[in-house]
C-alpha cells in the first residue's frame, strides 16, 4: 500500500508542476477550435498565457524568483525563434500583432514552460544534487549546447559531441528528490533523457494543434522526427544547469546570511 501512496503523492506534485505547460497545450488545444472574436490567434494566446502567469504569482503557485527564471528562459527562447524561423527551420503562418520578424510573443512562453516546470518540481520534491561539476564546466558546456543551435547551420552539428559531453561531465552528478518522508536518487542524465522524451511528445501536441509548423507538416500533420528528442535533450540540460545554478547561488546567500546573523 505504501508504495501506491508514494506515486500518487509523487503523481500529485509532479502534476502541479505542469500547470504552466498544461495551460499552454490547453490554451492551443481550444482556440484552435474556437474562434475569439476581433483578435488574431496567436494574439489571444498571448493574453492568456500572460493572465496565467499573473494568476499564478499571485496565487502563490509561482514565487518572485521563479517569475524572473521563467522570464529569461522566455528571452532565451524568443531570441532562439526568431533566428530559427528566420532559417526557415519552421514557421507560424497565422496572422497577429503581436509577431515579431515573423514570430509570435507566445512562442517564449514555450520555453519560459520547461523552466516553470523545472523551479516548480524543484521546490515541490525539495530536490538536490550531488556530484554538480561546478559553475564553469557546466556554463561553458551549457553556452556551447545553445549557440550549437545557431552554428549548425553554417558548420557542422556537434550534438552528438555535445550529448558525449554530457554524458562525460554529469557522470557522477544525480538527482535527489523527496516524496514525503522518503528520500530518492536517480542520475541527472537520466532525468535529461526523460523529460526530452515528454517535451518531445508535447511538440507533437503543439504542432497537431496548429501552435507552429515544420516545412513537411504545411499539407498535412506528420509526427515530429525522432532526431528532435535529441534537441530537446539538449535544451532541458541548459534549463537544468540556470535553474540548479541559481538555486546553487540562492542557498550559498542564504547560508552567509543566517551566519552573520
């Protein structure tokens, strides 16, 4: 009976950590259905999307310093769209005010979802790492993973050099999560693997439902290639290292302040 109990307490807040990304696939699903009067698609998922946010700040589902973690992932998204779209990589073919060069505001949010999930299961299964390799290892890896996106289409793709890094400079580092009284662990690679698989199978969603298009899904929908779990992959592991940095230099601070105090 225990374990039942365990993976529904795990189940629960693994759910409540996807509220952002839940509202998001739901906000595609229904205006891909309904029609909101006197505003353009992309427009109102905006609008939505930024309510949500709100809501949940001030709920207290989301603190004010996951706020500014789900903001920069939203930067770093936008920046990596435009560039993307600009290459013709995929494309937003609905009308909107709120397009930038072509992309839609929405689209951050996208990316500002896998961070809102990675602060908020943090903070939920009061998780911790052991074997982080430090702050320079892990930026330098996590810098050349972002600007791989963007070189590859001039040089060579190096994401599977880059995913041999990984594999390499996390070897020793592993998750630990709690659920209620009982403490786990599970490698961080791992858990890199798994959440690529799941945001993979959410772009299948998000595509299906219209929220972008790649060039073979312009006459009819097709499954996202296979080779994009590999993308994906790398881009949770850049999540992982901002986010468990952060909550690195957070608990450093306060550390210091409890003993000047």
């Amino acid at each position: 009976m225990r374990p039942i109990i365990q993976l529904l307490h795990f189940g629960y807040h693994q759910a409540m950590s996807c509220i952002f990304p839940v509202a998001i696939f739901g906000t595609l699903a229904l205006s891909s259905v309904i029609k909101v009067p006197f505003i353009h698609r992309y427009d109102a998922i905006l609008i939505i999307l930024l309510g949500v946010q709100y809501l949940m700040y001030r709920s207290g589902l989301e603190t004010h310093d996951e706020i500014k973690v789900i903001c920069t992932f939203h930067f770093i998204g936008l920046v990596l769209e435009l560039y993307k779209v600009w290459m013709g990589s995929w494309s937003y073919p609905e009308p909107g005010y709120t397009k930038m060069l072509g992309v839609p505001l929405y689209s951050g949010f996208m990316y500002a979802s896998v961070a809102s999930y990675m602060c908020q299961v943090w903070r939920r299964l009061r998780m911790d790492m052991t074997g982080w390799p430090g702050l320079t290892p892990s930026v330098l890896l996590g810098g050349a993973i972002y600007f791989n996106f963007f070189t590859h289409h001039f040089i060579p793709d190096f994401r599977w050099w880059l995913t041999a890094l990984v594999f390499i400079i996390f070897w020793k580092t592993w998750i630990i999560y709690r659920v209620r009284t009982v403490t786990y662990r599970m490698p961080l690679t791992f858990a890199f693997i798994i959440v690529g698989l799941f945001i993979w199978l959410a772009e299948n969603i998000a595509t299906f439902f219209g929220a972008w298009k790649y060039p073979d899904q312009h006459q009819t929908w097709q499954l996202v290639s296979f080779s994009k779990i590999s993308s994906w992959f790398l881009l949770v592991i850049i999540s992982v290292i901002i986010v468990a940095q952060l909550k690195h230099v957070k608990a450093k601070t306060l550390k210091q302040a409890k003993l000047f105090h």
